[in-house]
C-alpha cells in the first residue's frame, strides 16, 4: 500500500509530467534534436522494452555495476576495518589513500583502456576504483567509533584480536557501514553509465549516446527516465534492506 508521504513525493513529478506534456503540444517538437513530449518518451520506451534493447542495456549496466560494486566494497570495507584497527597502519597509510582518492575515476579510463581493452572487465575495473573510497572511509571511522566499553569488556573476556574484530567491532559497526554500502551502490550506478557513455560500447549509457546520434530524442530521454526510475528503485530496496536488518539504528545511522 502507498503511503501520503509517498503519494506526495510522487505529486510533483505528475505535474511536471503533464506540464510537459501540455507544452509539448503547444509547440511543435518533431523536428527538435533534443526534446520530445512525455507521451513520445513513453511509446518509445515500450517499443524499446519489446524489441528487447532496453532489457539488454539494462542487463549489460547492472552486471556491471553490481560486480564492480562487490570488488570495489568488498576491498574498501577490508582495508577500512583493518585502518579502523590499527591506528599505525592508519598513520602510515593516510597520506596515500588521501592523495589517490581525490582522483576521478573517469581520469583512469586511459590506463584502464590500454590494460583491459573494451568491455566488462574495463567497467568493471572503473567501477571498482570508485566504490572502493566511501566504505573504506565510513567503514574505518565506524569502527573507530565502537563504544569503548565493548573493548574493554572484549578484552575482560580475553578474545583474541580475531575474535574481538568479528564479535565485536564489525556488529556493532554494521549499520554505519551498511549506509557507506548503501552509498556506493549509487556510485556503481552513475560510474558504469558514465564509462558506457564516455567510451564502453554497452549498456544504458550507450543506448543514451546510440539515440543522440540517430537523432531520436524520445529514446534518448527514454533511457534517461529508466536510469530514473532505477536508481530510485534500487535506493528504495537499500533503505528497506536498511530498515529491516537495523531498525531503529538504521535511523540513527543515518547519514546528514
């Protein structure tokens, strides 16, 4: 069932939809290279939807993004725990974590390119360099921030440095570093389009470029609308996910 918040939320993009709509009857957008009326975006995007483009691409950017997503968090929140661990380590690798992440990850397409040549592997790659930053950051100062009475009663109980990071640390860390996990996942998705629109002839991002260049400006804002929809779908799953596994820490976790 919808909720009135939802159903508020959804009341400007209807306006806005039907303004457009309205707009583009009054004035005639069939020889515009880049603009098209609402109902025209729609037609197109069920044509692409049945001759199966839009599936592809979708498929292609998801792949994508999800398996870069999954290297790039999984090494992130790694070296973040072990940072967050061990304060030398994170003295001694500060100044070069600090220089590498401000690089874009759109600046290593030239070297990615020339190692891994066109394809998967080259998004993937440029995926994985963009998610690795933000669960490494959010991942080591949540486990900075575990409360240090649970060290100390770690330590009482005399585990191991192994035991106390997997039954201490990491739970009580968890919901700060799902939302850096929750971050990233909108990372992957922005990264893999950019890749596929800047130079990887595949996925969502090419269908964008494809449409420019035929001059179909109701594909084009086709594939954009659907990008839409689902990065808002995919954000709605993570803070469902969110709400489910966490509860009321998924709110107090929640980044301002």
């Amino acid at each position: 069932m919808i909720s009135s918040s939802t159903l508020k939320g959804l009341a400007l993009p209807v306006v806005l939809i039907v303004a457009a709509e309205i707009a583009g009857r009054m004035v005639d957008l069939s020889h515009s290279d880049s603009l098209a009326p609402p109902s025209a975006i729609a037609r197109a995007f069920v044509e692409a939807v049945a001759d199966g483009s839009m599936i592809a691409a979708t498929r292609d950017t998801l792949a994508s993004a999800f398996a870069g997503l999954a290297i790039g968090a999984s090494i992130g929140l790694l070296i973040g725990i072990i940072l967050g661990v061990l304060p030398l380590a994170d003295r001694l690798m500060e100044v070069t974590i600090e220089s590498i992440r401000p690089i874009p990850s759109i600046a290593v397409l030239p070297i990615a390119l020339i190692a891994l040549g066109f394809g998967y592997r080259l998004e993937i790659a440029i995926v994985a360099f963009a998610c690795l930053w933000s669960p490494l950051i959010l991942a080591r100062a949540a486990v900075r921030g575990v409360e240090p009475r649970l060290i100390e009663v770690s330590r009482a109980l005399r585990l191991t440095p192994a035991a106390r990071i997997a039954k201490i640390v990491i739970p009580a860390a968890l919901p700060r570093i799902f939302v850096a996990f929750r971050l990233a996942v909108g990372i992957a998705l922005i990264v893999a389009v950019t890749v596929e629109i800047a130079i990887n002839p595949l996925g969502l991002g090419h269908g964008i470029m494809t449409a420019q260049q035929a001059l179909r400006p109701d594909l084009m804002l086709a594939y954009l609308v659907w990008l839409g929809i689902l990065g808002f779908g995919l954000n709605a799953l993570m803070v469902l996910a969110q709400q489910r596994l966490f509860g009321r820490a998924a709110i107090v976790e929640e980044p301002r």
